[in-house]
C-alpha cells in the first residue's frame, strides 16, 4: 500500500475541472460528485507511461496498485499484512467500483 500511495503522488488527474494528484483524489472522494464510476487512471494514463518507464514496471502494474487505493480500509490492512494476494484485491476492486451503495459490502 505504501507503494501505491507512492504511485498516487506522481499521478495527477482532472475532477470537474480541478486537477490534483490522485492521492488527493482518493482522499477527498467524499467531497467531490463521484461519476458514474470512479476515475482510476489507466496504464495508457501518461503519468502512469511515465512512471512505467522510470521504475521498470507494467503500467497495468502501476494501475492496480492505483486501484487498490478505493478498497475499504480493512482490505488495504490486509494487503499490507499479506493476508491478501493482488488478483484477490482486483476482484474487490472491480466489486467496490460497481453499483454497490457500501463498498465495505465487496468484502462480504
């Protein structure tokens, strides 16, 4: 998780209008009108090129590790403890981005 924060800090993204990294994004969703889905940038994103390219990993990489910052925070503990394997955290991932009301509901 500490990664993905790292990532998140050289990652920068538009919400309506405001541009701010993503880390603040992430930070701050409660205060913003979330689109229909929430914004995580893609590996075609080119911070997210950049960053590929400077630290020698797949973008789609950078991405999910992005994306693991929308978990609820009892998944993010346990990807930090290890309890949680990464193709374990993406299938919570794409739970918490769909249409539930609660995301803690993906952990059920």
């Amino acid at each position: 998780m500490q990664e993905a924060w790292a990532f998140a800090e050289n990652v920068s993204v538009t919400v309506d209008g405001e541009e701010m990294t993503y880390s603040e994004y992430v930070r701050d969703l409660g205060q913003h009108v979330v689109p229909d889905k929430l914004q995580v940038p893609s590996r075609k994103h080119p911070d997210v090129k950049h960053l590929s390219e400077k630290l020698g990993k797949s973008g789609q990489s950078i991405h999910d590790h992005l994306s693991f910052l929308l978990l609820p925070d009892e998944a993010q503990e346990w990807i930090d403890e290890g309890d949680l394997t990464k193709r374990a955290a993406r299938m919570i991932v794409r739970k918490c981005r769909s249409n539930i009301d609660d995301p803690a509901d993906a952990l059920a």
